[in-house]
C-alpha cells in the first residue's frame, strides 16, 4: 500500500511541475522571434540593400511548403 501512495504523491508532484512547460513557452517564443528576423532580413534586404537573397527565400518558402 505505501508504494501506491508514493506513485500517486509522484504523479501529483509531476502535475505541479511548471519548469518543463516554461521552457516549451520560451522555445516557441525565440523561434517566433527567429522567423520574424529572418523574415524582415529577407525583406529589407531585397529592397533597401539590393542583397540577392532569393535563393534565401526559394530556399526557405520550399522548406516551409
């Protein structure tokens, strides 16, 4: 019976856990960053620096689709 117990008190602690959720969140939140980056990299370099960066984009749109 005392091992249950401790499986139930462990699955309860896991529950209460926030850590790994956090993480989850700062991850989704540095590659929204990311992708808005390169995304304004790509935009402002084509048109204000006249960087050749379509073979950037090609690449980046076929590895989206």
């Amino acid at each position: 019976m005392r091992t249950v117990c401790r499986i139930g008190q462990h699955a309860i602690d896991f529950w209460h856990e926030a850590s790994g959720a956090t993480a989850i969140e700062y991850g989704l939140i540095a590659a929204l960053v990311a992708v808005a980056i390169i995304g304004a990299i790509i935009h402002l370099g084509e048109t204000l620096l006249g960087f050749p960066l379509q073979l950037l984009s090609d690449a980046l749109a076929g590895a989206l689709s």
